[in-house]
C-alpha cells in the first residue's frame, strides 16, 4: 500500500509539473497531504513528517534568500559589467573570438544564479555582434547555454541547492566537490567554442562567395538603425509613452523597441556605483572566500554580504528597502519552492514511502544494473531535461535513484552528483526554462530551432563531463 501511494504522489505530482496545470508549490503541498491521509497517518503523525521536511530545507532556504537578494545587488551596482565590456571589445570582428568571448561572457555572467539575469546580460550586448558578423544567433545560444549550465553548479544556482535539500546536507560541502568539474567543463567548452567558431567561420564564407547582395543588406539595416536613432532622439518621453510618441515619426518597431531599450539603460544607470566598483569586488571575492572556507554557514555569509552590500552602495534606508523589494520576488519564489519540497520529501521519508518504492525497484531490476542506475539516468539527463522540469528532475526522480543505489552500496552524494552534471548542462535547452523563453523573446527565436541546433552537442558535452568526472573518482 506504501509503495502504490508513494508511486501515486510522485507520478501526479510529475504529471502536474510537466502540464503546469497548478505551480510547483501547490503540487508538492496539497498531493503528498492527500496521499499520506488516504495511507491512513494521522494529523500529528503528517505534522511530525512536516517538521522533519521543513527542519531539513531552512539552511537551503536561507541561503537561496540572501545569496540571490546580494548578487542582485551585485548585478544593480555594475560590478560585472565592465568584464563583459571588455570581453566585448576584445572579441569584436572575429568570428572565433567572439565564440570564446561568449562562453566566457556567460560564465561571468551566471554567477549569481539566476538565468533571468545572465539572458538579460549576455543577449543584448552580444546578439547585434552576432547579426553584423553574419554568425548564427543559434550559436549564441548553444554556447550561452552551455555555458550557465556549467556554472550552474554553484550552490545558489539551483540544482545543488535541491539535491542538497534531498541528501539533507550543506549546498557549499555538496558543490565543493564540483569545482574542478566546473573548470573542466570550462575547457571543454572552450575548446567546443574554437570549432565551433571554426565552423561557423566557413560557413559565412561559403555564404559570402554565394550571395553578392550582402553589402546592400548590411547598409539598409544601417540606415534603419540611424533613422531609429533619430526619432529616439528626437522624442525624450516616458516609456510608457514612447510608442505613441514614436508612431506619428514614421518610426518602425524597431526603433520604438530601442527607444525604450534606452529608457531602461537610464534608470539602471542611477544604480550604478563605478565609484565603488573595487570596494564592492573586494565584498564578492571575500564572500566567495569565507563560502569556500566555510568559516560562516552559507545563508548567515550571505546576509552579512547584502548588509556590507547595502551600507556601501545605497546608504539611505528607502533605497535598501528599493533594492532588496526589487529582487524580492526571485527570492520568495525560489524559498516557497524548497519549503514545499521539504514537506513533500518529508512525508515521502518520514512516512516511509521511500524505503518501500526503492524497495520494490530493486526487486524488479536487474540486480547487475542496481549499482550503475545513477550513472544511467545521468547519461540520460539531457533527454529527460526535455519530458522533465528541474523540480520533477531532482525532487521526485532523485530521491528513488538516491534510495535505490544506497541500498545498492554507492554514496549518495554520488548518485547526486551524477544525476547534477548529467542533466545541468541542458538546464537553457529545456522547454521547462522560463529564462530561456525570455532570451528566446529578446532575440525573436524559435525554441525548436534552438533544441535542433544546441541538443545534440549539450549532449555530448555532458557525456563528457560525466565521463571525465569517472575518472577523477568524483563518481
């Protein structure tokens, strides 16, 4: 009865998320309560699996709060903007270097976790580079992808943090383990970027010898972005109002669209702190220092940051409360998630569930295939990136491999690992990824384009990410 219960809350609670008929939070709160009342607990036994959930997430909870509140603070005062500049400039009018470039950008870029602001940061700068070279915006995505997944792995990204809420154990200790990984995986996607910049490299070529009206283009969209410029110029309103103002010029969408582009870049530009950009990269490379050293818990390292972080840059109090309202709801979104996971996982351990849905697997598997089931789901990882959400990934999928290979004798921080780095890098090439949607949007893109162009070399990246990581006993 345990087992088919268990079964139940995890398949409707995966159908849920895959369908997004209700939000990840209603689905992992409302079927694991339903599920362990039809077992037959009671109300106090329900409240004990719920203490033991949350008790095992609020470390991960804190951390997630506090270390999205600072690297948004981080992003809100510049602190990375004059490394992608620079890569930029140093990239520009070479088709191989602005390939490296952009692996390199959107490392830089997905530190602080969030895929929202790394698209926002890497796509506008870098996609009008890849229009005038005559580059597939396609390739921008593949390596930008790519690259956040591999970064990815810090412990506020996201996946660490859930694995970590499953193992019930510190995201900096689980993610320490990954930091040659992600040098590795570094390499190899620069190596990934230098022939597939190669590549791209003869392909404009081969385009430029078979179409002669290449000059004539690149002058129209010259002469449509000046004109846009004009208008622009010629009309300083509100944003609110920029279309309005902007139609009676005969101004096209385009330069409606760059018009409250602009708009945008001056109210971000009152945030900036140049004057601060040293004091406030000597605050992130201490933070990043006492996490590595684990001198202070994880969330506590983080709200000391954001308060440094807040006093230095935006001294008056309605500012602070400005700055951390504004990145707010990132952070509350990402908290609710884990809470409710953490009741969901504890009704599914506590109740015994678990235990018995690993259990009857291992009675069905082929016993030769019990020990290796972490290294097969995590070679599998970027297919199911496509029929899976993170959340159903790691807190429905996980906890049944974890529980099965245990008792299998592998670690469980090794069937973590194994199910992270194969399916991490995929994370920008899922359906599931509203960040990916949004730089899709920026860019005027076809999801099923950018699956067809980036699938198949994130899954070679991954296999090889996984295979290295084998061989360096991480696995």
């Amino acid at each position: 009865m345990l087992t088919l219960i268990g079964l139940a809350i995890i398949v409707v609670i995966v159908a849920l998320l895959l369908t997004e008929r209700v939000s990840p939070v209603i689905s992992m709160v409302l079927v694991p309560l339903v599920g362990a009342l039809v077992a037959g607990f009671s109300p106090a036994e329900i409240n004990a699996f719920y203490r033991h959930g949350i008790s095992s997430v609020v470390q991960v909870v804190t951390m997630f709060i506090f270390a999205i509140l600072f690297f948004g603070v981080m992003n809100d005062v510049g602190l990375f903007d004059p490394v992608i500049r620079a890569m930029v400039r140093i990239t520009r009018g070479n088709v191989i270097a602005v390939a490296v470039g952009t692996v390199l950008i959107s490392a830089v870029a997905q530190l602080d976790g969030a895929g929202a602001s790394t698209f926002l940061l890497v796509v506008p700068p870098l996609l009008p580079l890849y229009r005038r070279l005559k580059m597939s915006p396609y390739l921008l995505f593949l390596l930008l992808a790519a690259s956040a997944g591999v970064v990815n792995m810090l412990p506020w990204g996201g996946p660490v943090g859930r694995v970590a809420t499953v193992l019930e154990m510190d995201a900096v200790v689980l993610w320490r383990a990954l930091i040659p990984v992600q040098a590795i995986g570094l390499v190899m996607l620069l190596a990934m970027a230098v022939f597939l910049g190669l590549r791209e490299q003869r392909r404009i070529r081969a385009m430029a010898q078979g179409d002669g009206n290449g000059d004539g283009g690149a002058n129209n969209a010259a002469q449509t972005a000046l004109a846009a410029s004009h208008v622009a110029a010629a009309a300083p309103t509100p944003v609110d109002g920029l279309a309005a103002a902007l139609q009676p010029h005969g101004a096209t969408e385009l330069a409606i669209q760059e018009a409250a582009e602009r708009a945008a870049d001056e109210a971000r530009a009152q945030l900036l702190r140049p004057r601060l950009r040293w004091v406030n990269a000597l605050v992130f490379l201490l933070t990043l220092a006492v996490l590595v050293m684990g001198l202070f818990p994880p969330g506590y390292t983080f709200m000391i940051a954001l308060c440094v972080a807040l006093v230095i840059n935006y001294p008056q109090p309605k500012m602070q409360i400005e700055r951390i309202n504004a990145h707010a709801g990132g952070a509350i979104m990402m908290a609710s998630i884990i809470l409710a996971a953490g009741t969901f996982l504890g009704i599914l351990k506590e109740s015994g569930m678990l235990n018995s849905i690993a259990l009857a697997l291992v009675d069905v598997l082929p016993a030769v295939l019990l020990p290796y089931l972490h290294l097969v789901i995590g070679a599998i990882g970027i297919p199911l990136e496509l029929v899976l959400s993170t959340d159903a990934y790691y807190f429905a999928l996980f906890p049944v491999v974890e529980q099965i290979t245990s008792q299998a004798g592998v670690a469980p921080t090794s069937a973590g690992y194994a199910m992270i780095i194969g399916s991490i890098v995929g994370t920008f090439v899922s359906p599931f990824s509203p960040a990916l949607w949004m730089g899709l949007g920026l860019a005027k893109l076809s999801m099923g384009q950018h699956i067809r162009y980036s699938f198949f070399w994130i899954w070679g990246l991954s296999l090889s990410l996984l295979a290295a990581t084998c061989l360096l006993g991480i696995i």
